[in-house]
C-alpha cells in the first residue's frame, strides 16, 4: 500500500481537531498534541503510542479518531488494490469494479498519489451513464449504489437535512413537557443517538436550523 497515499487519505477522512499537528516524518505519520508528539501512523496503517504517552481522555479521544479513520481507509484502498480494472468502452480514466448489480456500477480509481474517487454509473451494452461522482466518500458511494442497484429501498433512506429535523424535533419533545412513557423517552433517545453517530455535528446544525427557523419567522430581531 502506498503510505503517502494511506496517510493524505487519513488527514482528508479526519474531522477538525483543536491543538493537532501532522507531520510525515521517517515514514511515518506523527500526531502531535498541542505540541507534543503523542502518537504515529505506521506505513501498514497501524498506530502506535509513543513511550511517554500523555494520559489523557484528550489524547485517548484524538487516538480513538485516528484508530478510527485508519481503518475506514486501509478498507476501501485495501478493496480497490485487490478488484479488477473495469473493463468498459467509452472511459477515459482507468477505474477498478468493486461492485456491479442490476445493471448498476460501483467503481473507484486512485488519482495521482493523494487521492481517490468513487462513482456509480448505469451500464448496458453500450457503455455506462449517468454518473454520480463522490470524491473520497466512500460510505456515500456505497449508500448511493445500494439505491440505485435497488438493494435498499429509497424511502428507508433519510438526507442528513432530514435526520437532522428529526433529531430537533425528538430534542424537542423530549424537553417539551409532553407526557411521554419511559419506554417511549428510552426509543426517542436510541434514536438520537443514531444520529449522532451518523452526523457527528447534528447538534450543531439543529441550532442552525433553530436559529434559521425563527429568524424567517420574524422571532429574531437583528
């Protein structure tokens, strides 16, 4: 696997992180924490502390993330170095098949060193069309092919505007002094925090939203 692709895709796949540094250095990829260097990336995708480690629920978080976001990314260049070249007339760009159903097309290409790209497109004899490109999104990619393959349905899916309402709205109701039952506070909760797993920053959003709801309806005065 090439590092310096294994490690750009990393940085790019991480959220903003106050007070970190990253630097590639004798090949690997060092963390450093507001200063200090905490742990590194190996070439295999690994990571590993550094002996004098600071012990930290702040250092623990940021490793938790990086573990994370390692894994995510030695998955799909590990899938894409192991699929074969998508055979088909018409590409200009060379791609790697990684999934192909109901006539439609799951592929994903290495551009350059840095970085990747995913894509779904409908094929028939003639070639594929009508494409969705992603970037480096891989999880997109796959939730947009299983739509299109008709593996999942579309109406089971949820836009993260629409998960996003719905985490507000349960917010909401919970603190809304509606008479609600335990079980029914217990579902709400289980339900938010999917959310959260799936938006990490929903919270954020649903203020924005808040905020943009009662500034239309004249609740704001600027």
């Amino acid at each position: 696997m090439n590092s310096k692709l294994l490690y750009n895709q990393i940085k790019e796949q991480l959220p903003p992180m106050e007070g970190v540094a990253v630097k590639v250095e004798d090949n690997k990829m060092n963390f450093y924490i507001d200063g200090r260097l905490e742990f590194y990336v190996r070439e295999t995708g690994g990571v590993s502390y550094m002996p004098n480690c600071s012990d930290t629920d702040k250092v623990k978080n940021i490793c938790g993330e990086i573990v994370h976001a390692s894994r995510f990314v030695r998955e799909y260049l590990e899938t894409i170095d192991q699929t074969p070249v998508f055979e088909v007339e018409g590409l200009k760009n060379k791609y790697k098949l990684l999934a192909q159903f109901n006539n439609t097309v799951l592929a994903a290409r290495v551009n350059g060193v840095d970085h990747v790209e995913f894509v779904t497109w409908d094929k028939d004899s003639r070639g594929v069309s009508a494409g969705n490109y992603f970037g480096n999104d891989y999880t997109r990619a796959k939730e947009d092919f299983a739509v299109r393959a008709n593996i999942v349905n579309r109406d089971k899916i949820f836009s993260t505007n629409e998960l996003v309402e719905i985490y507000r709205c349960i917010d909401d109701a919970l603190g809304g002094g509606y008479e609600i039952s335990d079980e029914q506070v217990d579902v709400l909760n289980t339900i938010k925090n999917k959310i959260t797993e799936v938006v990490p920053d929903v919270i954020e959003r649903a203020v924005e939203e808040q905020y943009a709801q009662e500034l239309n309806n004249g609740m704001i005065m600027n």
